[in-house]
C-alpha cells in the first residue's frame, strides 16, 4: 500500500462532503465552482473559510506520510497561524501540524503547538490569491531522523525541520487520522493526495493533478438491473457528475455477479499515472441482513477485484487506490487506464 487517499472535489455536490470525507466539522465548508474554483482553471475546490471547520479521512496507523494537496489563500491577513491547514491526528489526538502565517509562512508544529527548529519558512512562501501546490513529508517521532519532515511548495523545499525534532505528541508513534482545516483565512483546497512512505508512492509525488473520469459507455459484461429493470446501457445510470441516489441506480443480489462499464479517457495533458482510485457509491437495500460489494478492473483482459466492503443501509463512497495496474504489477500507462473497464461486483 502506498497511496491510500486522493480527492479531486469534481465528482460530488456538498450533501455527500460527509460520505466521501468519513468525519470532520463541516460547518461553512462547501465544495465551489466560483472563483478561484479548480486548481486547472474548471471544477471545484473545497473552500474552507473558517478555522474551526475541517474535513477529516480515517488511515490506517501510518508512521511515515507524504501528502500533497494545491492551497488558494483569499487573505493572508486573516490567517490564524497557530492553527493547521493539515493536522495528523492519533485517535483524534493531535500530533503535527502545518500552519500559514500572516505573511505567508508555511509553520510545521508539534500538536501541543509547540514550532519545531527550523520549522518555518521563509516570509511569502504562501502569496494571497495564487495558488501554490503545497507537500508534507513527516515521520511521526519523539526524535525525527534528518531530513523526515520537509515542506516542499510547487517542488521547491521551503522547510527541513531539525534532526532530533519531536512531531509526536501522544504515546503512540504514528497518525489514523488527518484533517483538512481551515484558518480564517478562507483557504481553497484542490488536486489532495495522500500517501503512507511504502511502496511504488513513497515520496513527493510533486506538483500533481487529480482527473475525474466518468462511465462513458456499456463494458463486457452488465449483469446488474438498473431502475428502468433492464440491463440495457447501464453506464447510463451510474453516470452523474453528482449522485442522484435513488434516481437512476443499478442493482443486484447473485454472489459474484458483475456490471463493466467503459469510461472517458483520461486529459490529453497527462503524461504519467501515480495511481487510480474507485469510488463506488452504494448502499444495501435489505435492513435486515448483510450485503457485501467490492469495486472490479478489466484490464489485459482478465477482472481483478478489490477487497469487499460491507455496505451501510445509507448512500456513501467507498474509495480503494490501486498503485499499479493488477494485470502487469507496473505502473499505470495513460493507455492503461484509458482502455480498462471498471465496475462493481455482487462479493461474498
């Protein structure tokens, strides 16, 4: 595992804010298309006006992270630098945070407050107005090794926080948690990656993009019923920029059964793929048993499914991250992703 979370914020309005992020204070956070908008000029950003709210994603315990996400600041002025625009969390205890100052420093401090040697960068690192593509690199430790916690912005390192530096503030050397937060500088968040330090994305990814791409057409195999009770052009069901819920949906209860559907190719402007994550909205319909899904790939013309998930009585996302592509055990080719299928399996 490497990657365990991105986000876009293209693909859902704010009623689902809470299905995709899986805890946090919403408040008078919301997903924008106005401006600044998009990081790429189009879509939305999440904007975050207020320093009590954030968003918050449960991990899996991570010692060692990189996370990656593109930062509009309206006003600087505004910006409470003792609060976290990122925060690691263990157990809904703070351990690091990264902070915007007033002038535009970027301020990594221990979750006690406390700003760590060398901790700091320099003056207008962060420019009102302008988005920035903002990485933590951090290692969770009462002595962090050199060069384990840095701060990179658009692929320069602006901080190196000291060899021997503590970024833990509990008893328990690592993070399950982190938000995203605002600071009363009314932030813009956009193009979120989130990776634990193993495997194919252990380190900066760099200045990144995350592209949503939607169902496009009818792949090799529609086994589902959708809402109309046939199985004819079931993409066009599962479409939606947003989710419609019980609008338009597909079903099924036959184990193992399968629907595939092809889907939009990838911007002519990528170049390369880090990962692909799934997300599959669904919910089970019987209150009174369990119903398992998991979300399916056809690529190199074999199906390879991921790990099933126990779906709720409610509409939420269930998002996995595939590193590599499963036929060649590599790293996805832009063709790669553009030709495969992918869908949602009846699992055990």
């Amino acid at each position: 595992m490497a990657m365990l979370f991105c986000d876009s914020f293209d693909h859902y309005s704010n009623t689902e804010l809470g299905m995709k992020w899986n805890g946090g204070k919403f408040g008078s956070a919301t997903l924008s298309s106005s401006s600044p908008g998009g990081r790429s000029g189009t879509g939305k950003s999440l904007s975050v006006p207020s320093s009590s709210d954030y968003v918050r994603r449960t991990i899996g315990a991570t010692t060692s992270f990189v996370t990656g996400f593109g930062l509009y600041v309206t006003t600087l002025s505004s910006c409470d630098s003792t609060v976290g625009i990122f925060r690691g969390l263990q157990s809904g205890s703070e351990q690091v945070r990264l902070c915007v100052g007033t002038s535009g420093q970027l301020i990594v401090r221990k979750g006690d407050g406390t700003a760590l040697t060398s901790g700091t960068s320099d003056t207008g690192t962060i420019v009102e107005g302008v988005w920035a593509y903002v990485e933590f690199k951090c290692t969770i430790s009462t002595s962090i090794g050199a060069s384990s916690c840095l701060v990179k912005v658009n692929g320069l390192t602006v901080v190196t926080v000291a060899t021997g530096q503590s970024t833990q503030n509990t008893g328990t050397a690592n993070i399950d948690q982190y938000d995203l937060r605002g600071n009363g500088g009314t932030l813009y968040f956009d193009d979120h990656y989130f990776c634990n330090q193993t495997g194919s994305n252990a380190d900066f990814l760099g200045d990144v993009s995350v592209a949503v791409i939607y169902p496009s057409g009818n792949g090799d195999t529609n086994q589902f019923t959708n809402s109309n009770a046939n199985s004819t052009n079931n993409y066009t069901y599962v479409d939606e920029t947003s989710p419609d819920n019980d609008t338009t949906y597909v079903k099924d209860a036959v184990f193992d059964e399968i629907d595939l559907y092809a889907y939009d190719d990838l911007p002519g402007t990528a170049t390369s793929v880090y990962a692909v994550q799934r997300c599959m909205f669904a919910r089970k319909d019987d209150s009174g048993g369990s119903k398992n899904a998991a979300g399916i790939v056809k690529t190199g013309g074999t199906v390879y499914a991921g790990s099933s998930v126990a779906l709720a009585d409610n509409y939420t996302y269930y998002c996995d991250v595939l590193d590599v592509n499963p036929n060649t055990t590599s790293a996805w080719s832009v063709s790669e992703v553009n030709g495969a299928q992918f869908g949602i399996k009846v699992a055990t």
